[in-house]
C-alpha cells in the first residue's frame, strides 16, 4: 500500500477527538498547536485533558459517542482501545467522507500520525510502512542530523534578528532544547561570563563570539555596548543569540536589553532558561517548596548590601517570611545580610546553606544556623557564583510529608 503525505492546515477547523485517555491526551496537544478546534468525545477524562476542558482550551462532550458527532468535523481521531467502540466511529466517519485515524488498528484507518519531529519552522513527518518503532528510529536520527547541522535551517531573511537565551544555572545541558537550537543557527553570541564554556564550544566554526566580560567599560557603559552590538549585528542581518547565565529575566538586565532592540526595530525572541535561584538548591538537595514545611519562597539580590540607600529590598519584610528565601549575588554582603535578617526578627538558629558552582561538577555546598552562615562560607572558602538559601528547607527534604 502507497501512501500520500499531506500537511493539513486545521486552524480554526473542527476535529474530533473520540476517547478521553492516555492516547488522547497524547494526540490532542499537537492538534491545538496546529490552531484546532478540538470537540473531545468520552464519558471521562485524564487530569491533563481536564484541565484544557476547564480552560476552555478543548470542547468536552461528556459522553459516549454518537454518529452526529462526526457532522461537520474535518478530522477524526479515535482514541479508544474498543475495537467495536472505534469501529462505529470510522465507519460514521467513512460514510461521511471524513479522514479517521485509529490509535487501535491502523490498517482499519484512512489515515495515519507520523512521528514528527520540529526544527525552528521546519517539520518533518515519517512513516514507516506501519511500524511505529522504524518510523520514531528514523525520526530520531534525522532530528539529531538537524540538531547537528545548523544550517539546515530557515534563513531569517534581509533582515537580522536577536534572541535572548537562557543558558542556565551551569550545567550545559540544562539550556533548553530551543535555546541549544538557536545557539547552533546563530551567526553572532554575545555571552556573559557565567555561560557554560561547553556551550561555547558547540557554536558554529564561523560564528563571532563575543565576550560580554571582556567589554572595557564600567557596568553602565558596558551595557550600552552590548546593547549596540547587538543592534548593529541584526541590522546587518545577522541571527544573534544574547546568551545569559540563568534566566534572561532574573538579575540578567534582559529588559534592558529587549528594550534597545524593540527601539531600533529588532524583532527580539525571549527563550527561558533554568534559574539557579532554583536549580542550585534543588542539586544541593533542597526543595525552595515543601508540603506543610514552606509555601512560598523569594528570590531577591543581594548585590547592593542591606541599609545601601540604592537597595530596593525590604529585609525586614524578608525577616517575616516563614518560607524559603533564596539570595542570588550576595555573597560578599553575606554578613550584613544575615545581621539584617536577625536584627528584623528572622531566628538565628534558622537553617541555612550556600551553594557554590550549583549544578556543575565543581558542586560545594556547606550548612550552617544563620548566624554562623557568613563565617562558615568565608571559613570553607567558598566563592562566587554562590546561591544562599535560608529556610527550614535548607537542612534537606523532610523525612515524612509535613
């Protein structure tokens, strides 16, 4: 059997969804990210169809199937493990000349799911004579081809554009999927002094790299410069990546940096990264959050010491919290915001840690009450980029649930 390939352009277009369980759940994200108008047909659901059912995201027809249903569909998926069940439903699908697709029996279908896998704008489907396990192999070495091979993909056109990434907490491999993608395309990379040097390596041969440390000028002219760098590389239709340690939004002067190039009219793209406020605790094995232990928990920098008039941290509202507080660049103010803490009613004997390199193989964490913090972390030599953690938490996961 020859088969024909087609891309189906379903946005705003009805499909039905026969079947609330694990297979739909499956199949039903990639039908909204293609714009559908999705009607799920079953007496239940799965916690995550559920949900899309309460955010009004999906239409839930709670109910078993009925032929009516199918009037006006342009797609059919059946997702239920009756064959009897999934049979009435393609038959009502093939009287109507609609295409079904059948989780259960795919020879009885009129049409099949490929393994998909998505590069930037490019999206490649394989099907393999039936058997899914040849189809999802020979996806899987075609997308590490793509992942490998940066120019395979869409060119950005005359005009340059600049993305922001995350790089993470220090791991290299905890940038994100489109984040690694974008570095790979990437013409320029302007990078911070805590981007994963393996990252670096993985760049393109003929790519500029341009180091955002090694930028002669004090803190406030060094960002304009970097501001401009990445403004004049995109206007000359190059694709820069502006790569930041972390997240782009936490204490990384993204904004700043989306701001200039919204100004000049670069189109600019945001990719999220994995901060260390939460990854290097959660290495260090602490939970920021714990059932019954901690049910908030605050980051805050700790960069402009407590009673700095240019701080805009209230320390005493911090001193209140009950839950968790994590201080991203406060090490070398690490005394004078342990004394605020305490002066503001937060108990000494609180536990507290610092977590030095979080995520990487140069891991050092220490422990210690809050008030012998400070001199620990200076006793035991630890240095920058360091994350401290003050709460119950600190001490490690409870042994029972709270």
């Amino acid at each position: 059997m020859n088969l024909y390939p087609l891309a189906l352009r379903l946005d705003g277009r009805m499909v039905l969804v026969v079947g609330g369980g694990t297979v739909a759940t499956r199949r039903v994200p990639a039908l909204l990210d293609a714009g559908a108008d999705v009607v799920v047909v079953s007496p239940s659901l799965t916690p995550a169809l559920r949900a899309l059912a309460d955010a009004g995201r999906v239409r839930w027809v709670a109910r078993r199937f009925e032929p009516s249903d199918v009037d006006g569909v342009w797609l059919v998926q059946v997702a239920v493990d009756d064959p009897a069940a999934a049979s009435a439903v393609s038959d009502a699908a093939e009287a109507r000349r609609i295409f079904c697709v059948r989780a259960d029996d795919r020879h009885a279908a009129t049409a099949w799911t490929p393994a998909v896998t998505r590069h930037g704008p490019v999206t490649v489907a394989v099907l393999g004579g039936g058997d899914p396990r040849l189809s999802m192999a020979v996806r899987d070495r075609i997308r590490s081809l793509l992942s490998d091979r940066p120019d395979a993909a869409v060119p950005t056109g005359p005009g340059g554009v600049v993305a922001l990434v995350g790089a993470g907490p220090g791991d290299p491999e905890l940038i994100t999927v489109k984040g690694r993608r974008l570095l790979a395309e990437a013409d320029v990379v302007v990078a911070d002094r805590l981007t994963p040097g393996l990252l670096l390596d993985e760049l393109r041969a003929d790519a500029e790299l341009v180091d955002a440390s090694k930028i002669p000028y004090g803190p406030a002219a060094t960002q304009e410069e970097i501001n401009r760098i990445l403004v004049e590389r995109a206007r000359a239709g190059l694709r820069v990546v502006r790569l930041k340690g972390g997240d782009p939004f936490v204490f990384g002067r993204g904004g700043e940096e989306v701001a200039a190039c919204t100004a000049a009219g670069i189109p600019v793209t945001v990719v999220p990264g994995v901060t260390s406020a939460v990854a290097a605790p959660a290495m260090a094995g602490i939970p920021v959050t714990h059932r019954g232990v901690a049910h908030e928990f605050v980051v805050v920098s700790g960069h402009v010491a407590p009673g700095d008039p240019a701080s805009l941290v209230d320390w005493s509202a911090l001193a209140r919290l009950r839950g968790t507080v994590c201080v991203l660049m406060g090490l070398a103010n690490l005394p004078a915001i342990v004394a605020a803490l305490m002066t503001y009613g937060r108990d000494p004997g609180t536990p507290a840690a610092v977590i030095q390199d979080g995520t990487t193989g140069a891991q050092r964490v220490v422990r210690a009450p809050l008030h012998a913090l400070a001199e620990t972390a200076a006793s035991e030599g630890i240095q920058p980029p360091a994350v401290v953690v003050i709460g119950d938490l600190a001490a490690g996961i409870p042994e029972t649930p709270g």
